[in-house]
C-alpha cells in the first residue's frame, strides 16, 4: 500500500513537471513560430487575392496578380539587380573577408587587438540610413567628397558620377553594402579560426612546414565550413533583403536603375497600395530566401540531431 | 627581388583599403564640426577654423525623442526576445520529443525570413488590434522577428555546454525548470549578453518596420534620421552629427562588450 501510494504519486510528481516543462520551454517557442509562419501564410494568401486599395479584400483572384508581376519590366530590372546584389555584394566580402582575417591572425597583432577591432566592427554597429547618409556625402557628384578629393590631387580622370549614372549605379551602392558588412565578417571567420582543434592542426602543419596559403586553403577552410556556411547565408539573406540602403541613398532611381524587389514590394503595398502585387512580391523574396537557406538548414539539423 | 615586389604591391592594396575603410569616419566627423559655409569650401580633409560642437546640441535637439523612442522599443523587444530565447535554445538543445526537429527547422528557417515576408499581414495585425498607435505594436512585431534567431544562437550555446552538471542535478531530483534557472543560466550569462547585442544592434538599426508600423508618436531613430536626410538636404554637418548621434549607443554597447561578442554564442554558433 504504503509504496503504490508512493507511486502514484511520483507519477503525479512526474506528470506536473512534464507539464510544468511544456508550459515553460516549448509553448512560448512554439507561439512565436507558429504566428511567424501563419503571417507568412497570411501573405501567400493575399497574393492570390484581389486587394487593392486600403482597406482588406480577400476575394480569390488565382494567378492575375503573379501574371501581372511577371509581366512587368520593372519586375524583370529588379530580379536581374538582386542578382547582381547576390553575387557581387556576398562573394567579394567573404573572400577579402577570409584573407583579411587569415592576414590578422598570422600577423599575430594580439597586442593592439582591441584597437583593430574596434576599427573593424565601427561600420557593422551602423544602421544601413546611417552609412547611406554617410556614403550619399561621398559619393555626391559635384560637391562631394571623392570627386573633390580626386580633383585636388590631379586625378579628375578618375572622377565618376557614382549613384547617379545608370550603368553603375547599383555597384556603387553594394560597395556600401560591402564596407557595413565586412568587419562583421571578419570578425565571425576569425571566432571560426580560433577553435583549439583547428589551432591544433595549424601548429601541425606549420612544423611540417606547409606554406600559409596552403594552410589556409588545404587545413582551415575545410574545418570552417560552419562558420563560412552561417556567415554565407547571412549575407546572403542580407543582400537579398536589401531596402534601407537604396531607399536613403538613391530611391531606386536613376529610372528604375537600382531598384530591387524589395523595394518594389515596398513601394507597391505602401504607396501604390496594390497590396496584391506586394504580397506577391513578398513571396517571391520568401522563396528566393528559402532556396539560399537550404544548405545552412540542412547542415544545422545534422549537427544538432545525430 | 620578387618577394619584395609582391610586398610592396600587398602595402599599396593594403594602404588603398585602410584608406576606403576609414575615410568616411574621418570625413564624417571633420564635416559633422563644421559651418554649412565651411562645407561649400571643400576642405573636407581638413579641420574647420573652429570646432563647431552646437551642430551636435541642434542635432540632439532634432533626434532626442526618437532617440528615447528606440531606447524603449529596442530595449524592451530585446530582453524579451532574449529571455523567450533562452528559454526556446533550452528546449531546442536539450528536449528530444519527437516535435523538436520539425520546430528545430522551422526555426533555423524563420531566423532567415526576410521581414517583406510578413510585412503586410504585421501592419494588419496591428492595425486591427490598434496596437500600431503604441510602442506595444513596434515591440510585439521585433520580439516576433527576433525569438527564432535569440533561440537559435541560444541553443547552440547549451548544446555545446556538457551535460554532466544537468544530469547529475537530475539525479539529485531537481526539476530540468530548476536546473535551468538554478545551474544552466548563471553559466550562460555571457551567451545571453551576446545575444542581447546581436538583437539589439539589429532592432536599433532596423529601417522597413519602423518605417511602416511608426506613427509621429514612436518614430524610432532610423526613421527620424532618414527624415532629417531628406529635410536638411544642404546641411551636411547636420546630417553628419546626427548619424554619428543615432550610432553612438550601438557603438557603445559594441566596444564595452566586444568580449563578449565575440567570444560568447557566437564562437559558439560556429562550433555547432
């Protein structure tokens, strides 16, 4: 008698605690995720509606709006420049990246350490208005600081019209892209550097007497892929979602010469108010970002779960 | 002969990099302590006759509401996405129930989401419930955002933290509710600061929300500043102290606590 009761109510002890565990660590988890993912339902389900105007209409309207999208030009320019942004903005930074941070490590500056951070992160704390101001000032083609500078020191050749010629414009603006992220960059591949097993392998190498790039190429990339898998899909997600930079520093103008997606989603939902078109808009962003966040996802999941 | 050659050219891209790398920060606060009429003579490498510290005083003058408006959202939204973080990393590293990979992906994934993705159903959502007119709505939708990446970066931490102490707690007959708050979170403490900064920098730097769910009433300082942009058009010394003036609490968080950061989640982040 006296040890069923026992039993029971260790069961019942048990049972509370399970309880008390569901309630504390996975229902607020699950909450979050769960109206994350239902708004972006919410999205895909408007961009099958009809709604234009202010006010909500959700009768079904299929495809119209997506032929719409496609059909324009404008669409056409802004899937071609996130390319653009895709490519140019993420693989230059995370290989000037990958050097730098291997160039600081050999140079082994351990003593003025915090100073050279410092200087590396100061651009990755600004927002994207803050270095688009800043930049906007540079880049200004009459007044501004580059053109200025370049005349006085003869070199009025080099001079450019930066944001403001078409052909060139976007290069321009991921070069901002490239100077917010790169310390941020920096920084995380030489955290992944540090690890004592891969310091291990390095010390080894080098008494066997393999060149630095060597090391570099044959010894520590293999054993970062990790990091340089986390910090890809960063950039990448962060490039595809590019909106404040060019809404501060060109408005998706000369023309529609820098304009995005992200942008154009804007711009549609908020002040051409064919929501519609927005949310379609949205869910091409979603995807895209999907696609570029499978490897990452699938790696994560095999490190954590077997 | 070669070698010094390639040295050279390594110097001359290196000194070309400095030189792109901080030339902004110099320009921006030699032109930040300068008269308009000083700007128009294009002196920018040079220091004005005197240093003119009241464009800050008029700088803050324009920005310190918004200023005090993203303290409150960015703070606020920032504890809170941390704390449920903790909580959701835990549940993510240590629980093995058949639901934990499936919301384990979901997760990874939602850290991605790029906010257009839910933009529209957020403004009504707000709207509807007129939390949009309040700081609540601006908090509400970053802790939405930031709970998937506080949880992520939270959890790979305890994951690479040894079980021994947990399981021997257990046998001891604590509840894995007190192990957390009693021995796993004081060990933690740097991967929470971490985190903390990580989500603070990004809410504090946030621009497509603040923009849209904003009302005059809780315009963050993201906003405001690109509205100074846009109004003091001519007024670079202006522009230039108030984007130096919106940076400064970040900064400040990023060089107090840089230790942390990079040694905390994110190191460990990495590992995982």
């Amino acid at each position: 008698m006296v040890s069923l009761g026992r039993g029971v109510t260790k069961a019942g002890r048990k049972f509370r605690t399970r309880i008390s565990e569901i309630l504390i660590f996975f229902l607020p988890l699950l909450f979050f995720t769960a109206i994350l993912y239902f708004m972006v339902t919410w999205t895909i389900y408007v961009s099958f509606s009809n709604w234009e105007g202010v006010e909500p209409k959700y009768d079904f309207a299929g495809l119209r709006w997506y032929e719409l999208m496609f059909s324009l030009s404008r669409t056409h320019i802004d899937v071609r420049n996130n390319l653009i942004w895709l490519i140019v903005g993420v693989l230059p930074t995370l290989f000037i990246a990958l050097f730098l941070a291997y160039f600081l490590e050999i140079w082994g500056a351990r003593k003025g350490e915090s100073i050279i951070r410092t200087l590396i992160l100061y651009p990755a704390s600004m927002s994207f208005i803050v270095t688009g101001t800043i930049w906007s000032w540079m880049y200004q083609p009459d007044k501004g600081v580059i053109n200025t500078l370049l005349r006085m020191l003869n070199l009025s050749f080099l001079e450019s019209r930066f944001i403001t010629d078409p052909a060139t414009a976007n290069y321009w603006l991921i070069l901002i892209f490239i100077w917010q992220y790169l310390g941020f960059a920096i920084i995380i591949l030489q955290a992944s550097f540090r690890t004592t097993e891969l310091q291990e392998m390095v010390e080894a190498a080098t008494i066997d007497g393999a060149g630095k790039l060597n090391t570099l190429f044959r010894i520590i990339l293999p054993n970062i892929r990790g990091g340089i898998l986390i910090l890809l899909s960063l950039l990448l997600i962060s490039a595809l979602k590019v909106f404040d930079i060019v809404y501060i520093v060109t408005f998706g103008g000369p023309g529609y010469s820098t304009d995005v997606l992200a942008f154009f989603m804007y711009i549609a939902t908020f002040q051409q108010h064919l929501v519609a078109l927005g949310a379609c808009l949205a869910v091409i962003i979603f995807v895209i970002a999907f696609i570029l966040v499978i490897p990452y996802t699938l790696y994560a999941l095999k490190r954590w779960f077997t | 002969m070669n070698k010094s050659i390639t040295k050279y050219v390594l110097l001359l891209v290196l000194a070309i990099f400095l030189l792109w790398y901080l030339l902004p920060l110099y320009v921006v606060v030699m032109t930040s302590l300068k008269s308009p009429i000083e700007i128009t003579q294009r002196t920018y490498l040079l220091p004005g006759l005197e240093l003119r510290f009241e464009n800050y005083v008029e700088a803050f003058k324009l920005s310190h509401m918004s200023i005090i408006n993203s303290s409150i959202i960015t703070g606020a939204a920032t504890a809170i996405s941390t704390f449920f973080g903790g909580l959701g990393g835990y549940f993510l590293s240590r629980f093995k129930w058949k639901i934990s990979k499936p919301l384990f992906v979901l997760v990874v994934i939602g850290m991605f989401i790029p906010y257009q993705a839910v933009l529209i159903p957020l403004v009504q959502l707000m709207a509807t419930t007129r939390l949009a007119l309040t700081y609540a709505g601006l908090i509400l939708s970053y802790v939405l955002l930031n709970v998937p990446m506080a949880s992520t970066l939270m959890g790979t931490f305890f994951f690479g933290l040894p079980k021994e102490l947990e399981e021997s707690a257990e046998v001891d007959g604590a509840s894995k509710v007190q192990i957390f708050f009693r021995i796993v979170s004081p060990v933690a403490a740097p991967a929470y600061v971490s985190t903390a900064i990580i989500i603070f920098t990004q809410i504090w730097n946030e621009f497509l929300i603040a923009l849209t769910l904003s009302t005059p009433y809780t315009t963050p300082i993201t906003v405001k500043l690109a509205e100074i942009k846009g109004s003091y058009v001519a007024l670079y010394n202006l522009q230039m102290a108030a984007a130096l003036i919106s940076s400064l609490i970040p900064l400040t968080f990023f060089l107090v606590l840089q230790k942390y950061f990079i040694k905390g989640a994110l190191a460990g982040a990495l590992k995982g």
